[in-house]
C-alpha cells in the first residue's frame, strides 16, 4: 500500500448470520400496484396484435418502417407519417436459453428466447420474443426463420401475449 | 477553455455480498477515506456529486438525499446523479463540471450501491428497466439482454465461450491481490464452461456478484492540487454518450455508443492512438464478455480481436497493455456505482504507485476508466494523466 491507504473500511454480515437473524434487520415488504396506459403508438399495435397482425411505423424522411412503432423518428426527431403491415415472419437476430426466473429463482424448463428481425420491416428493426416448438437446442441459430403462432382470436386480449411464441419455419 | 483539474485523493470500502452499514456509513466510510488520502478536511471541499444506481435495492426514494450526510454534502451545493451501470465513472466526469467551469476549486464525488437488502435477490428489482408492455409480460431477466448481446457478439465475429471465459480467469485472479475483493480466486477455463447455465451463454462464472460498498475521490483544480503535490494527476479526458432506448433495433455486436464516448475523451486529451498512447485500462466488466465488447469500442482492439488480444496474454496485468488488473467487477465485486468509481480509484492508486501487489509492472502515466449502463446502452469514459 502506500502512507497513506493502509486499510480498506467496512465490516462484512455473513450469510449465516443474516439469516439466523443474529445481525439486528428490520423487515417490510410493499406491494405497488400500476396501470400503465399503452401509448398512441403501442396501442394500435396491440389492437393490430389482436387481429392477427403486426404493424409498424414509417418515417418519409429516412425511409425507415420501425418495428415496434413509435408516434416519432428518433433518428430524424419528427413525427412518423404512416402504418404499414408486416408479415408475421421474421429472423433470429440472436437468441438465449434461459434458466433462471425474473427473481434468479431456478426454472423447471429453460426459455428459449430471441429477438426476431420482423420480415417487411426495415433491416436490424425488431422485438423480443420467445421461441418453442423447438425439436432440440442445436436447432436453434441466429439467422433462423420463423413465424409467430397466435393465440385463438377469441383468446386476444390486445397484449405481446396474442403472439404466443415464434417456431421455425 | 476549461480550467485544468486534478484527482488529489481516493477512496474505498471492502466489497462483500452483505455488509452492516447503511448506505451513508459506507459512503462516509468511502468519503473520509478519500478526504484523508488527499490530506484535506471536508470543510475545503466546495461542492459534491453522489452517484447511486437504482433505488429499487435499497427500498430508499430519494437516494440522493438519503446519502448526503455520509457523503460529505450537508450544508453544500450537492446533486445526484444516475445514468445505471455507467454512474460510476459519470460521477467523477459531473464533479470534473464543477471544478473545470471554475464553480469550485475541490469537489468530492462518492458513489455507492447497497444491493443486499432486497430479498429473496437483487436480480428482482431488473424487472423493472425493461419496456412495462411489450417485453415485462415475458418474464423477463436482466441476463437475458446480456445473453442476447453476447451470443450476438460471438455469431458476428465467430467467437467461442472458451476465449471469453479467459476474461473472468484474469480477472478473479487479479482480485486475489485487492484488499477490499469480493471474489478473487484461482479459477480455469473448464471451471467457466462447467459453471452452472443461467441463460446461455451466461454462466455462474462468466457474471459478477452482487455487492455492497462505496467509493470516492477527490477533484480540485491545478492550483489548490499544487499545493499538496509537485506531481498531481490530471483528469485528461472524458466522454460520454447514449444509444438508443429501442434496444431490439440495434446492432448488438458492437457498442458504437461506446466508441462515440472513447472519441469525445480522446479529442480532449489529445490522443490519436490510444492503444499507444494508453497505458493501461479499467474496463467495465460486470460480464467477461464485455471487457472484450468494451476494448473493441474504446478501439483497443479491432473488431472481433480482443479475444485474441487476451489469449495473447497482453492484457494481464504484467502484460504490454494490462486490462483490469484490480480484478474488475468480476473479481472485485459489483455495488453498481462504486464499481465504476471503484476503477477510477485504481486508475489513480497506479498512477500515484499506491496499487501495493497490484501494481503494474511498467512505469505507467496515463490511464483509462470506463463504465457502461442504462439499457445496455450507456457508457462514460475517464482518462487520467501523471507526467
């Protein structure tokens, strides 16, 4: 070390005692509740979702069709000028194979999951989504085709859920 | 023309997965240790950044306000500030404001991070950064962006598990040699690809813990740094910059939001070649993967050839060009702000030839500390310079 830094502050609480409780904790936990309004943007892709379809959003001024759809071009900052329909098909962009939940707790199944560059959108534009029908892992590579497997229509509630998952092609 | 400014001191807390002091006793821990490094008192410190990542951990709003006091900012000019994982070295560039504008002649900046109290894991309190309608309905994971990223990053350049695991193998090793280290070990490649999966490609030992503790320095202008040495080091450079929030339209294999940080700081100091003209780095390394992902933008390497930069053995901290050799978030451990503040700490323990088993073999001036955050899409870079 040197004159000055000789010693590094702090005291540790092991595992143990943390959990015996022998180290003084106070408890609470909070359940916070929201509702969350979709957007202009979303909610049509929501309410296109539940018809069966996915739709993005076009700037004029870089000729871009984004996917998912913003009210607003990032990239140029004004406003997107119209909808446009895509197909339902896409490409793995790149994917993962998850073991552990949203709380690091450990699955039972893995997920596979992936983000799909959506066919008919502009190249690189797409969204996150899961994968299945997957006969084994090996099967799955990054530039893979697939398709979305929708919910029954009368099962659509207007959610990234109506899209059950995407399967190869 | 900004005024010149100087780092006079730093300071830190152990990092562990659990400690007993609150968030402020570690930050005033942090604090009073970098204050007495500089071998000042608080009451020549003008004014005082703090840098806190998420409140989620802690279950404290307001983070800011509840570090004050242990950060030494009662009764001064004091803000906060929050860019994620990148907080850590973006602190000290805020605190770089207000001495270069002249506002102040000492400003301290202290980050810290207590993750432990969120139970039954940190992890949980990720959940939130992601898109409330289109992506949380998944059942999302913080590790799954990363995954997404590095299995990305290996499919553009053909890169194999086995040559980024040589990333977490350097840096626990490093780690064995800092006191405050959560993690160092002695471990091998084939311990990396036996770890357990968590979602591949990420396994239990290409990833750093979750930690808490603090860390802080010291900025003041040239003149008061004069004052107390004849050979002070300089805050040389510093950039930062954002991608976009669409995180799914991006091109994943290469941080460009990273290279556009790394150029910003690069003009500053008046460096060309940095991979020359640097001598060592502190890379942000919360996943191996990342220390090469973060190398190839701050154009240490070209695309795709930090792995073989690392086989190479260059970047060991005997190497020609040591990357990490505090051990890194992998080793040392990972309090999300004092993290990064943790490398800008060791930039200046090398610098100053405070760094004890750590330091760096060859006679080194000018290093570089880096942190990266928010959606994966952040990142801020600080360069110091001893003549």
């Amino acid at each position: 070390m040197s004159e000055r830094v000789k010693f590094f502050p702090g005291r540790e609480v092991s595992a143990e005692a943390f959990q015996s409780g022998s180290v003084l904790l106070t408890e609470y936990s909070t359940d916070l509740k929201y509702s969350w309004a979709s957007g202009v943007a979303i909610s049509k892709f929501l309410n296109e979702l539940k018809n069966g379809k996915i739709v993005g959003r076009k700037c004029n001024r870089c000729d871009r069709i984004l996917v998912p759809p913003r009210m607003f071009c990032e990239e140029c900052f004004r406003l997107t000028d119209s909808w446009i329909y895509t197909k339902d098909t896409g490409t793995v962009n790149t994917y993962s194979i998850a073991y552990v939940g949203t709380d690091a707790s450990r699955l039972k199944e893995p997920l596979y999951i992936a983000v799909i560059n959506i066919d008919g959108a502009s190249p690189g534009m797409g969204f996150l989504h899961l994968l299945n029908e997957i006969k084994s892992e090996k099967e799955i590579k990054v530039g893979m085709k697939v398709r979305a497997v929708w919910k029954e229509q009368s099962e659509r509630t207007g959610s990234i859920l109506d899209i059950k998952y995407f399967k190869p092609l | 023309m900004p005024r010149k400014v100087c780092v006079i001191g730093a300071g830190m807390t152990l990092f562990r997965r659990r400690m007993l002091e609150t968030p402020k006793e570690l930050a005033f821990e942090a604090t009073r240790m970098a204050l007495e490094s500089a071998g000042i008192e608080r009451k020549e410190v003008d004014t005082v950044v703090a840098g806190s990542a998420p409140d989620a951990f802690d279950g404290v709003h307001m983070k800011g306000e509840y570090l004050l006091d242990g950060s030494g900012g009662y009764a001064r000019p004091y803000s906060r500030v929050f860019v994620g994982g990148a907080t850590g070295v973006y602190t000290p560039i805020a605190a770089w404001w207000h001495v270069a504008s002249g506002l102040s002649d000492v400003c301290l900046a202290v980050a810290e991070e207590k993750m432990s109290p969120l139970q039954p894991h940190p992890q949980y309190a990720f959940w939130s950064i992601f898109d409330h309608t289109i992506e949380r309905p998944l059942g999302v994971t913080l590790l799954w962006i990363f995954a997404l990223e590095m299995r990305r990053y290996m499919h553009a350049y053909n890169i194999k598990e086995e040559e980024i695991a040589l990333v977490s193998v350097k840096n626990k090793a490093n780690a064995l040699d800092h006191p405050c280290a959560q993690l160092g070990a002695k471990i091998t490649v084939e311990d990396v690809m036996k770890s357990e999966k968590m979602v591949w490609p990420v396994k239990r030992l290409d990833v750093s813990p979750t930690s808490d503790g603090a860390a802080a320095v010291v900025l003041a202008s040239e003149e008061f740094a004069k004052r107390l040495t004849k050979d002070p080091v300089y805050v040389a450079g510093c950039g930062w910059n954002i991608d976009s929030t669409y995180w799914t339209n991006r091109d994943l294999s290469y941080p460009q939001y990273l290279e556009n940080a790394a150029r910003m700081a690069y003009k500053q100091a008046g460096i060309k070649n940095p991979r020359k003209e640097i001598d060592f780095a502190e890379v942000y390394d919360p996943f191996d993967y990342k220390e090469l992902h973060h190398m190839e933008g701050l154009q240490f390497a070209k695309k795709g050839e930090a792995p073989k930069m690392t086989a190479s053995g260059m970047t060991q901290r005997n190497g020609e060009f040591p990357i990490n050799p505090s051990g890194g978030l992998l080793g040392v451990g990972n309090p999300i702000a004092a993290a990064g503040m943790m490398k800008v700490c060791e930039v200046y323990f090398q610098l100053t030839n405070q760094a004890g088993k750590r330091q760096v073999k060859k006679e080194v001036h000018t290093g570089l500390a880096q942190a990266w955050g928010d959606l994966m899409q952040y990142s801020s870079v600080l360069i110091l310079r001893r003549n």
